[in-house]
C-alpha cells in the first residue's frame, strides 16, 4: 500500500540515485521527472520528461498526481525549475526539499576568476586568454560567439541546436566522469591556457579544475545562482532521511 508519493525533479547523478534508493522504501511512490532528453529512466514507468508549463502547469501536476513530497535535485544552475518548484510548493502547502551538492572552493595554487555569470565571463576572456578550454554545456554557447581572437575547445553531452553560431575552434561530445590525469592531457595537448566552468559541485568533472591547478592553468569560474530559501541537504543520504521522516 502506497502513503507517500515523491517526486523528483531530476537531472544530477544525485537526483538518480536518490530515485533508484527511494524506490526500494516502504509505502513509497518515486515519480522522476526529468526536463531533457534521456536514454532510458531509471524508473521507466514514473518518469516523465519535457517541462511542465511554468507554475501553473507544475501546480497542476502536482495536484493531478496527488504528490504529496517534492524533492528539487535538479542542477545547481537550474535556477527557473527551481524558483517554479518554491512557488509550486508554497501554493499547495506541499513539503519541498532541495538536494544540492556542495560547490567547489579554491584551495592552494588555483588560480581563479569568479564571475557572476556567463555574460561576464564572455568579456572578461579577451584579457586573460588565447586558447580557452569550454565546459558550460550548449545552452549559452552564444555568448562567446562574438568573442574575437579567442580559440574555443568546446566540450558537451550532446550536439547544440544546428541554428547555433558556434565560437571559433573544436567541438568535442563527451560524457563525464573525467579523471585529472585525461583532463591534464587534454589541457596539455590543445595547449589551454583559460578554463571556463561553472561552479556545479561533485566529483563528476572536478577533474580539470586540479588538472588546471597543476599546470597553472586559470579558470573562469561562474558562481552559482542565489539559493531558493527552504529546506536543503548535500547528499542522498541525508534526503532519503527527509523523506522518512514522513
């Protein structure tokens, strides 16, 4: 008999385990929903994928679903999913928890630019940099577009949209995770001297920021976005103790 059910707002390794241990507790229901495209689910027949239609569309959900949990894992720079999950679950009153790995922080020898945002890294590029290794996805790719005498080495999951103008230089697709010592050669072989990331956290692709740190490579590095106000814990652990506590 089913007295709970959860949904997950997906897309991080996180997310995934926590579907794949929370599937296994008694007397509860995981629903995943993920926003991109996917292979194949990790609870197939509870899975959805694609966006809900803003708040009104998630709030709809929520209802016609009868969830009563919401667990926010998404990616730390999902920021619109999770702004639409903190208003969703304050109209309805619902339980929400953010899963949010925790984010890098420099250490010795790092040699770090942070920035705001993705815009800002873009400009400030022409004053550090000449080979620039990219790892912020295909979404925002345009905006290095008109970045002039810069060379790119552009690295993602999957190919951007065909009317995307792409920067000057190399496309690579590639799936993490990526160990330092393959990072290194990678720097080391297109000769990079900027990295560009965003601040995502985990281990995942850690490796070419101590890649960049051994060989005195900079990294631009965008910080995340502000936080929604609520609940939030670290690690699948600690959320599957959220969710028993229900």
């Amino acid at each position: 008999m089913v007295s709970l059910i959860v949904l997950i707002l997906g897309g991080t390794q996180e997310a995934a385990e926590l579907a794949k241990t929370a599937i296994n507790l008694p007397n509860i229901q995981v629903k995943m929903s993920l926003a991109g495209r996917i292979s194949q689910s990790i609870i197939s027949e509870n899975c959805r994928v694609g966006g809900f239609g803003g708040v009104t569309g998630l709030i709809k959900y929520l209802q016609a679903e009868k969830i009563d949990l919401l667990i926010d894992a998404t990616h730390p720079f999902a920021a619109k999913i999770s702004e639409n999950a903190a208003i969703a679950a304050g109209t309805l009153g619902l339980p929400r928890l953010m899963l949010v790995r925790r984010g890098w922080e420099a250490t010795m020898g790092d040699k770090w630019i942070e920035v705001e945002n993705i815009q800002t890294a873009a400009a400030i590029l022409p004053s550090l940099a000449k080979r620039v290794f990219l790892t912020i996805g295909r979404q925002e790719l345009t905006a290095f577009t008109q970045v002039e005498n810069i060379w790119f080495l552009m690295r993602m999951i999957e190919k951007p949209s065909p009317d995307i103008i792409l920067p000057k230089g190399l496309l690579l697709l590639d799936r993490g995770p990526f160990d330092q010592e393959s990072e290194k050669q990678l720097l080391h072989e297109y000769n990079i001297d900027t990295v560009v990331s965003k601040n995502s956290g985990g281990d995942a692709t850690y490796g070419k920021i101590i890649a960049a740190r051994e060989l005195g490579v900079k990294v631009v590095m965008v910080k995340r976005p502000m936080l929604q106000e609520g609940k939030r814990v670290e690690d699948v652990e600690a959320a599957l103790k959220w969710i028993k506590e229900f």
